[in-house]
C-alpha cells in the first residue's frame, strides 16, 4: 500500500492565542481513529513556529518564513490504496473545519530510525 505525508496549515496567530481543550479532544479523537483503523504510519505535532529557524542559502534567520498566513503545525504519514482514498482520509481531519488546510503528498521514499517518544 503506497503511503502519503498529511501536512497540516493553520492560521498563524499570535502567541497568546490558543485552541480550546474542545478543539484539542477533537484532534485527539480523530488521531485515535486513524491509529484504530491502521492507516496511520507516524504522526508529529510540531513547536510554535516562533521557534522556528529558517535556512535558505547561507542565510539564517529567526521564524519560519518570511511573511505567511498559515504555518505548518503537524504532519503524518498514512497508507492508502491511492490518492482518492488518502484524500478521503485527510478530509476528515478537523483541521478543515477550523480554517486551516492540509496538503497530501505522496512519500517518495524515506528512513526511519530510531524516533525518540516524546
């Protein structure tokens, strides 16, 4: 079964905004589920992108981009018999309803070794 990378967007707010414990157990609910069902391979939420440091070239600055909307706050890998069905999947990720995006991407190739539990 081919796998595919769900990266997830958000709106990039302020540090001081932050998802309601509804939104969280909504997120959790639907990750138990991918995990239930087998689909999914790994997943990883990642730091506030304030943290984050960009490389592009031999220049490095603070942030993660330059001037952006939405950053990117998570991904995971699932299988899926094709793109359809991994679209089916990705669509019923809260994220949509809360006014972010995910992009779906098939994994080309990749290496896992030994990923720390966090």
């Amino acid at each position: 079964m081919a796998q595919y990378s769900v990266f997830m967007y958000a709106p990039n707010v302020d540090d001081d905004t932050e998802r309601s414990s509804d939104d969280h157990e909504l997120y959790d609910q639907h990750s138990e589920e991918l995990q239930t069902s087998g689909v999914m391979v790994v997943a990883f939420a990642l730091d506030d992108p304030s943290v984050a440091t960009s490389v592009r070239g031999s220049l490095v600055t603070d942030g993660p981009y330059l001037e952006t909307k939405e950053v990117i706050v998570g991904f995971y890998v699932i299988e899926a018999p094709d793109s359809d069905a991994a679209l089916v999947i990705a669509r019923k990720n809260p994220i949509v309803q809360h006014g972010g995006g995910l992009e779906v991407r098939p994994v080309a190739g990749g290496v896992v070794v030994g990923i720390p539990s966090t």
